[in-house]
C-alpha cells in the first residue's frame, strides 16, 4: 500500500511539472481551463470521500464495560457509507476517463487547430509569435507585456509561496481550526473550499488581469483571513467566539475567502508566466511543487513533533 501511495504521490507531483508546460502550446485561454479542471481534480474525490462519510461526526456513547461506578463514554466514529474498494474503483474510472481524454486532447485534428503560434524548442522552451493586432480587438483585453528578470524571478517566488501555503500547510491545519465549532462546520468548511478552486479559476475567465500588483493586494487579503484561521488552530479547543453563530461564519468565511483568493492569484500568475515564453512554464510547474514540499514538511513538523496544536477529544 505505501509502495502504491509513493507511485501515485510521484505520478501526483511531477504530472504538473510536464503538463504545464505542455499546455503552453494551446492558445493562453486554454491554460485557465487546465487550471480549472486541476481544481476538479481535488474537488472529485473529496466529494466522493465525503459522501462515504470520511471524517464523519463522532458519537459519544456510554461504556457498559466500565468496572467504575460513575459512568463512562467513549468516542465511537461510524462506519462509511461504502466500501473503500468502491473508492478506489471510482477514481480508477476517473482516471481512466482522464486518460482518455488526454489522449484526444493530444491527437484529435481539432485539437491542434486550436494551437497558439509557437515554436518549441529542447527542453520546452518556447517562443510565442506576436499575433498581428485586429481592426476589431477587444479593447478592454488585458495587455501582456514582458517581464523584467526581477518581476520573473519575484513572480516565480510568489507562486512558490502561494502553493506553500495553500496547497501543503493549509490542509494539514484546517481540522485543528474547524472542529472546535463542530463537525457540520468542518464539513461545509470543506465542501466550499473544494468548490471554490475550480469556481474561481472559471471566474478569473472574465475577471482578467495582468497586474502584478493587483495579485499582491488579494495576497494581502487572503493572508489575513489565513491569520485568522491560523489563530483559530492554535487556540484549539477554545478558539474566538467557539459555540456561537457569528464564530461559526467567520471561520468559514477566513477558510473560503483565503483559499478562493490564492486561487485567483494562482490563476493570474501562471497566465502572466505563459505570456513570457521560453521556460517559463517549467519554472512554474517546479516552484509550485517545491512550495508544496515546504509546507506540508513545515505542517508535518508543527502538527506531530510541537505542542502548537491540541488535538481535541469528542468526549
């Protein structure tokens, strides 16, 4: 089973790597919808391992087999709903469907007619023709300009930093910020989160930009509502307004409101790369995963070997 995780895992982290890149030779709209059906990716099985019942209420019921007087209760977790071999075989027809489909994507006639006006070079690098400018063009459609080496090299560091927080610390540290105010908020916490990646990435199809400063104010943003969360985790079990309905909606909301942010920034970044041309994909694809790597080495590291986070007791 470890040794299937690894393969998967692998698989999981370079495919990103490759497949950004390769994206970079359809026209720039087409890198959004990768980025949406990247957050479909996520938002699938989750969806399907919350309708199994993963990570569902845990009941308090009374111990009989206790020798004491005084009465005894002890957590009991329900069963899921379905088998984990249903699981497994769900995401293996996903997967397949999604090889399918790549497969089209890469032969189909009508697929390469949708190519930008690109040469690729060893080691993908590309180099993107100017278009000729339309009598008719929109005018309101965002300007792509170049990047100087320190806007690159600071872009590249941003969307390293973004995947560090979103996407391997802030998952490790949800459950310690959520389930203090109960597992329905924890759940819908969830839910809404994986549905605000793929939602967002959709929007930012007619809510473009290119302006980096633009990214750096809804960084700020998303940076204090992940504040709030982070002071939420590290007050468990009494963190702010616990057991009321206003703490309840902030603590969604700072969830929410975090990750759909960071998504739109994520999205902007990766559009502004691919203007750039040349490696500039590849670069992207390795920095987002080597920011993973650091959050979840930096989460793992606080969650089991600190004592910042208290793991909570259903009964």
């Amino acid at each position: 089973m470890l040794v299937c995780f690894l393969t998967a895992s692998l698989v999981s982290c370079t495919s990103p790597v490759l497949f950004m890149p390769y994206m970079g030779r359809f026209r720039d709209v087409y890198m959004v919808s990768y980025l949406i059906g990247e957050g479909f990716s996520g938002f699938i099985p989750s969806v399907v391992a919350l309708g199994q019942g993963v990570g569902g209420n845990e009941e308090c019921i009374l111990n009989n087999s206790s020798d004491s007087g005084a009465p005894e209760f002890i957590s009991y977790t329900p069963p899921p709903r379905f088998s984990s071999t249903v699981y497994f075989l769900l995401v293996f027809i996903f997967l397949g469907v999604c090889t399918v489909a790549f497969g089209i994507l890469d032969k189909h006639p009508r697929s390469r007619a949708e190519y930008a006006q690109v040469t690729v070079n060893d080691g993908n690098d590309y180099t993107y023709e100017q278009p000729k400018q339309q009598p008719n063009a929109e005018l309101n459609e965002p300007s792509k300009k170049v990047l100087s080496q320190r806007s690159y090299h600071y872009l590249l560091v941003f969307l390293g930093i973004i995947f560090m927080i979103g996407g391997g610390f802030a998952p490790s540290v949800m459950p310690f910020s959520c389930l203090p105010y109960g597992n329905e908020v924890y759940h819908l916490s969830t839910a809404l989160v994986l549905i605000a990646n793929p939602v967002v990435a959709f929007l930012a199809m007619f809510l473009q930009t290119r302006s980096v400063r633009m990214m750096q104010v809804l960084a700020v943003i998303s940076l204090i509502f992940s504040t709030y969360t982070m002071i939420t985790a590290l007050m468990r079990p009494q963190p702010p307004l616990v057991g009321t309905t206003i703490g309840n909606v902030l603590v969604i909301v700072s969830w929410v409101g975090s990750v759909a942010l960071l998504s739109y920034v994520r999205v902007v970044a990766v559009t502004v790369l691919r203007d750039q041309g040349g490696k500039a994909l590849v670069w992207a694809g390795a920095f987002t995963q080597f920011g993973t790597l650091i959050g979840s080495i930096v989460s793992f590291s606080m969650v089991n070997f600190t004592g910042l986070f208290q793991a909570g007791e259903a009964c």
